[in-house]
C-alpha cells in the first residue's frame, strides 16, 4: 500500500511541475512590472474619436486601442485566432447638477461593427490591457466611470471596455443611453479601429 501512494505522489507531482512552473513564470512576469506608470506614457496625444454630449454628461472616446498582449509569458490571455483585442479609453464628465448613474449608461452602451453586430465587454482584453500598462490610478478612475454615484461636476477617465473582434472588423459603433434607462434614446460614435 505504501508503494502505491508514493507512486501515486510521484505521478500527481510530475503534473504539477508545469503548473507550479507556470505560475511561477506569470509572477516573475508581473514582478517585472514597474510599480508606476504614468498614465501619459501609455496615451499618447492624439485627438479624440468622438463625443457624445447629452444634457447630463459628456463622454468621449479619446482612443480605440488594437493590441497584442505583451506580459502574459504563458498566452494564457489571448484573443482566439482570427480575433484582435482592443481596448477603449474614455472619459465622462457630469455635467448636470445631480448624481448620475453612470454605471446604468455604461450598462446600456453597446459597441457594433457596421452591420449592427453586437460585441460584448471582454474581461480578458481589459485584463491583457492592465498587465501590459500598469497604471496605479486606473482602478480608482475605472470605477468611477463605472459609478452609480457620478457626483456632479467631475470627470473620469480610463480604459474601461474591452473587445475581441474578429480581425476583419475595422469600424465599430459606441452608442450610449442619453439617460440611465434601457429604453433611453441613445447617441452614436462611429469610428475606425487600425
């Protein structure tokens, strides 16, 4: 009995090896990241993409942002071949004089290609995103964009919509609810993705 658990021990180990180097491999990664990054490093200076003003908040998409996941040394996040990760940066102003629910707006947004496709947030494009251009202010500047407590007057801005498109697809529609009502009328950002 005894021989049958040490040789049962020795086959669980040798499957675990590569996990365990696995892992270790994806944190030796992640301590190779600088602790800060500007967040100018990772946005250059370009004009932005589009606007959407409505009577409560003005939304801007400064960039559409293709990428190739850099840090992840395993390909654990990766878009599916034939597919591209992109990323969104925007920022929203209140500019009315209540709270607003920005996170109900962000919930109603949609993104579509130009034959009304719809794509849904990927986690794992924003994820590859965060890996690749560590920002410390991001997760604060995300959630409020995310809020559903947006306090009057301020702005916020970060990355805070992931994609996986397929690579043919080379304009997209941002349509955003004027209000945080599923059945709103909505305003549109057409743009190109290189």
């Amino acid at each position: 009995m005894a021989g049958a658990t040490t040789y049962a021990t020795k086959a669980m180990m040798k499957k675990m090896i590569p996990v365990l180097v696995a892992c270790l491999a994806l944190l030796t990664a992640c301590e190779r990241m600088p602790p800060e990054a500007p967040a100018a490093a990772a946005a250059p200076s370009v004009p932005a993409v589009g606007m959407i003003e409505t009577e409560n908040y003005v939304m801007t998409l400064h960039r559409a942002i293709p990428f190739t996941p850099k840090t992840d040394a395993l390909g654990l996040i990766k878009a599916k071949d034939g597919h591209r990760y992109v990323v969104l940066d925007i920022s929203v102003q209140n500019k009315s004089r209540e709270v607003l629910e920005m996170g109900t707006i962000m919930l109603f947004s949609k993104v579509t290609d130009k034959n009304g496709k719809s794509y849904g947030g990927n986690l794992g494009a924003l994820t590859a995103w965060a890996l690749d251009n560590p920002d410390p202010k991001h997760q604060d500047e995300y959630d409020a964009v995310w809020s559903m407590e947006f306090p009057p007057g301020e702005t916020h801005r970060a990355v805070v919509l992931g994609l996986e498109l397929p690579l043919d697809v080379t304009e997209l529609v941002f349509s955003a609810p004027v209000k945080a009502n599923m059945n709103s009328e909505t305003r549109q950002i057409r743009f190109p993705v290189i």
